[in-house]
C-alpha cells in the first residue's frame, strides 16, 4: 500500500486517475478500524489533509465555506459558524471523542454514508450542498444525494467531496440536533434529529425536519415540518397539537432495523420523541437569535 499527500485538488485527481485502486480519506477515523476489521487495503492512500480548499472556512456575501476536510473541531471553536448554525455545530461535536473530532470532517462523516452519522440530518436540514470533484472538474449536489444506502454512496470512481456551501440562515431562523445513544458518551447514535425553523412574528413560516439512524439513509420529513408551518409561537413554545402531529410524522417516516441496541418500535417512539425536543430548541433560539 502506497500513501500520497497532494497539495491541491488537481494533484488528488491525476493521483486517482493513474490508479484504480486508489482511496481518499480525509481524517481516517473511520478508514483505519474498516481495515483493522479486515476490509481489503486500497492500492494507494490519498490524504486530502493537505489540500488548502479542503481544510478552509470562509464566510463571504452570505455565503459559508466549509471544506470537506476541516477538523470538526474548528468548526465547534469558530464563534460565527456555530451562531449561524448551532444544530450543525452540535452534530459535528458529537463525532467520537475530542482526540478524533481533530481528524474527523464533515466530508468523512457524509461520505462514510453511515446512517447514524451525527452531522448529516443537520447538514441534510441547513441545505448543504456538496461540491464534488469529477474528472472534467466539479459538480454541486445537494448534501441529501451523497448517500444512498449503508456504506454507499452517489460518487463516481475518482470523485471526492471537496467543500459544502451553506447560504446565510434566514433571519429569526434557528437549528437544532439531538441524539439517543446507550452510553452517555461516544456511543453510536439508535437515533437522531435534526430541525430548523424560521419565525416570522409569531409564527413558523418555514421548517425542515431530518432524521438519523432509522432508515438506510437519513430522511427528510415534510408531514413533520408541515405540522409546523404556520403553527403560532407567540408564547415561546411550540403549539401542543402541532408538536403531536410533528411527532407522529416523524414516526411514521421511519424504516428501522430490529437489533441488539434497540427494537423498530423503540426506535419509532424516540424518532417522535427527539423530533419534538428538536423542534422546541429550534424555536427558541430563533426567537431569541441565538
């Protein structure tokens, strides 16, 4: 097994061109136990570490920058990003341990295309889009189209994420991200859920609900966020009986698998159950701007 450090994107993909057997990582968190566990050795390492684009965050006419390579945790330290995007900051800092989280990215996380994945339901929810590197130069597709089942995704042979954009949140908008794990520390997560709202006076006038860990990839719910549009807040709460019909969307959209760490109907009731608390955070911090 060969091992490459390229200095730009160009290099990374002639490196991936000249073999087929080559495979990118951007932190190796999840590459090392995969082989360690026996799955086969790529012919050639390629460390997008090293790429400048792929490591830089930049915020320029309401526009974010997040390169796919960015340790999480410089994203959790970066004050502005976490304002902008609290929910997606949380799902980040919630990758493994703080050892790891200065490896892991948000461009691993995605492109591991693990269901349980902490920061996809809130890079899904926040409209990341994902700009890949393809042979003839890049392509942008929306973050929700990276993964398409466990361990697979919408990638060509020689492909890689390089960056996300994200779009200024709208204002009087807030996110959120909660999870349900066994332990209380780095565990995997039975389920997660990620939702945005946008206030506008004493009202919802937008919402996206994303859900993890119950289905093959994560699911967006739009009878959950349809049960909060236009539902009042004016006293800082969410409206009882919108929450309830939130909740039972989220259930109902669920497809989950029946194992050791939880049952189908388990994992059905806490999906409602977290949708709701998610909600409930959202709306706060969009009306406090915060």
């Amino acid at each position: 097994m060969r091992y490459a450090a390229p200095a730009t994107v160009e290099e990374a993909q002639a490196l991936l061109a000249d073999d087929t057997g080559a495979q990118v990582f951007a932190g190796a968190t999840d590459l090392v136990p995969q082989m360690r566990a026996g799955r086969p050795a790529p012919s050639l390492l390629v460390d997008l570490k090293g790429i400048d684009r792929l490591t830089a965050v930049t915020h320029e006419d309401g526009r974010w920058t997040i390169g796919a390579a960015t340790p999480t945790a410089e994203l959790t330290r970066n004050e502005a990003f976490t304002a902008a995007f609290p929910g997606l900051s949380e799902g980040a800092g919630l990758i493994g341990s703080d050892q790891i989280q200065n490896r892991s990215s948000l461009g691993g996380n995605l492109a591991n295309a693990s269901p349980a994945a902490d920061s996809v339901p809130a890079l899904i929810a926040n409209d990341g889009q994902a700009v890949i590197a393809t042979a003839d130069g890049t392509r942008t597709v929306p973050a929700a189209e990276v993964a398409t089942g466990p361990g697979r995704t919408s990638l060509a042979d020689g492909e890689f994420i390089v960056e996300f954009t994200f779009a200024d949140p709208p204002a009087g908008t807030g996110d959120a991200y909660l999870r349900m794990i066994p332990r209380t520390e780095m565990d995997i997560a039975i389920v997660g859920a990620a939702v945005r709202v946008t206030v506008d006076g004493d009202a919802i006038s937008d919402a996206t609900v994303v859900l993890g860990a119950v289905a093959p990839t994560a699911v967006v719910v739009p009878d959950a966020a349809a049960a909060l549009v236009g539902t009042s807040v004016a006293d800082g709460a969410l409206d009882d009986a919108a929450a309830t019909a939130l909740a039972e969307a989220a259930e109902a959209a669920c497809d989950p698998i029946d194992d050791k760490r939880g049952t189908i109907a388990y994992r059905r009731r806490v999906a409602g159950v977290l949708a709701r608390r998610a909600a409930a955070i959202a709306v706060e911090r969009a009306r406090n701007g915060a």
